[in-house]
C-alpha cells in the first residue's frame, strides 16, 4: 500500500492512524500542500479530486479518508474500528462525521486561503472564523464522548471517532484554540497518546516533518 499524503495534513493523518492501529505496512509519499503539490498533473492523474489522502491497494487507488477508513476496517477487521451493535456503530459515525463533515472542511488550508485573497479576511477575522467552527464541533463532541466515551471516544477502545478526533485536537492546538472547555476530549487524546499506534502516526514523526 502506498499512502499519498502529507504529514500535518488532518486526512492524511487520520489515516496513519488507522494503519497503524491495523498492524498494515505501508510506504508514503510526500505531496507538499503548503506548495501545491497536490495540484501536479501526476497526482490529479491519480486522484480527480486533487486533495490529499489517497492511498493506493495495489494500483486501486481510493480517496476520501472517511472512505479509506471503513475499507481498511473492512479488508482488515482485526482489530475493528466499529463497535458491534448498528446502533453504536451509527453513534461512532456521527462522531466521526463531526469533525469529517462540520468542522475540518471549514478550516482546511483551501478554504482558508480562499477567505484571505478572495474575501480580504484580516488575520484576526481567520482566528475568529476557526475558533467559532472548531469549537462548535467539538462542544457536541465533548457532550457525546461524556455520554458514550469509557477512555476513549466511544466505550475502552479506539474507534473510526478516535481516528478523527485526535488529528482534530492536533489541528485546534495549531490554531491555539483553547481546549479547557473539552476535558473529555483531551482525555481521549492523552490516553490515545500512550499507544504506540498514536504515537507513531504523530505528524512530528513522519518522514516529511517540516515545522518552518
């Protein structure tokens, strides 16, 4: 399996984590969002939609990670990244699709670009536009992890929410969003860090770490 991403990318992050989680082998490649890498001709040949993550099976090539998620826990079940139950799998969705669908979307570099040349956003008008859709997000994350969480996001084991919601607190610490309001949430995070899984799909471990 070849892994397209880059390493502070949230997607693509979310994906290491469910690699490694899965005990899979894979090789990376690098594709440089702050230079646009991702809009080469080669990778747009690979992925229509030239956005990172994708990652190739053996010349299929899948994108989107909610996507990429639910094919490894499928060809990989062990261990799963779904609860048993419809009900509690739907509940792990929905809290996966917070942060997939409500609040990464809104803060990821495109379209914060977009609101800079195109809208003439202030810096502080960028500050304000993530703290508001990030800290939503995670205010109803707070709320369902107090309700369902037993050490990580949904019950004792780490889940499809587990896999969002770290990178989404890696990204809000980013942006300096002040998380004292989501104790619950920073639990999570704490105990998902001491898992060597966790700890090796960290963006500060990859191999194309370049925090300047």
């Amino acid at each position: 399996m070849i892994l397209h991403g880059y390493w502070r990318s949230g997607t693509a992050y979310r994906v290491r984590i469910a690699l490694a989680l899965k005990g899979l082998a894979y090789a990376q490649v690098t594709h440089d969002l702050r230079r646009g890498e991702q809009r080469a001709p080669d990778y747009a040949a690979l992925n229509p939609q030239p956005l990172v993550p994708a990652l190739d099976v053996g010349g299929t090539v899948l994108t989107q990670s909610p996507a990429i998620l639910e094919w490894l826990d499928e060809r990989h079940p062990d261990p799963p990244l779904l609860p048993a139950t419809a009900d509690a799998r739907a509940i792990v969705r929905a809290m996966a699709a917070i942060v997939a669908c409500d609040i990464h979307p809104l803060n990821n570099l495109r379209v914060l670009d977009t609101l800079r040349t195109e809208f003439d956003a202030t810096p502080d008008a960028i500050n304000r536009w993530i703290t508001r859709w990030i800290g939503d997000g995670l205010a109803a994350l707070e709320a369902l992890v107090q309700r369902h969480g037993a050490g990580f996001a949904y019950g004792n084991t780490p889940t499809l929410a587990d896999c969002h919601l770290v990178p989404q607190l890696y990204a809000a610490r980013r942006f300096a969003v002040d998380l004292a309001p989501f104790p619950a949430l920073v639990a999570v995070d704490a105990r998902a860090a001491d898992l060597p899984a966790f700890a090796a799909a960290h963006p500060d471990r990859q191999p194309d770490a370049d925090p300047a």
